[in-house]
C-alpha cells in the first residue's frame, strides 16, 4: 500500500555510494516529491515532522531520499491504523480501537 514508490536508486562511485531521487539529486525540496516520484497523493508536511524526518518542515525543506522514505512510511503506517479504526469507513467516526487491549 505504499503511497510512493522509492526505487532503491544508488549511484555508486569510485569509494563512496550516494543514495538520490529517481531525477538523480540527492536532495530535493518537499514541493517537489511528488511530482518527483510520480505519486498520486503529496504527503502532507506535518507527516515529515512526526516521522522525525525534519523538526520544521516547510515546502522548501531540501529532503533525502531516506528522509521522504522515512514519511512515506509514517504516512502509510497512520492510514492503515485509520481503515482499522474506521473499520474501511464502515464506522466513520472511528473509535474500533478505543479500549482494544485494555484488559
């Protein structure tokens, strides 16, 4: 269910391997990946902070490879925990986890 597809692109060099978008930058600013990488929805901002890819980011924010995968993972990971709550939208309100392991 990724929402991106981050290729496992290194280009390597005489002693040393740098990891880079699939345009060949190692880094590129957040208003940019997702036309980038192709995707159809943009990760919003504040999943990159709570990824802990960057403390503030911003559309400007110059982001790794490794960094866009790290919110690409949290963004997947916190919609598959809401099709769990929502139980696929079939309680829209959520609340399916509400108590789960409480006992």
């Amino acid at each position: 269910m990724a929402l991106l597809t981050i290729p496992g692109s290194t280009r390597h060099t005489s002693s040393q391997s740098t990891s880079v978008h699939p345009n060949g930058q190692a880094k590129i600013a957040i208003r940019d990946v997702q036309r980038v990488y192709g995707a159809a929805l943009e990760i919003p901002l504040d999943v990159y902070r709570r990824s802990g890819a960057l403390a503030r980011p911003r559309p400007s924010s110059m982001v790794t490879p490794k960094q866009v995968k790290m919110a690409s993972d949290r963004w997947d990971a916190e919609s598959v925990l809401e099709d769990i709550d929502t139980q696929w939208g079939t309680i829209p309100e959520g609340g399916a986890l509400e108590g789960y392991g409480s006992d």
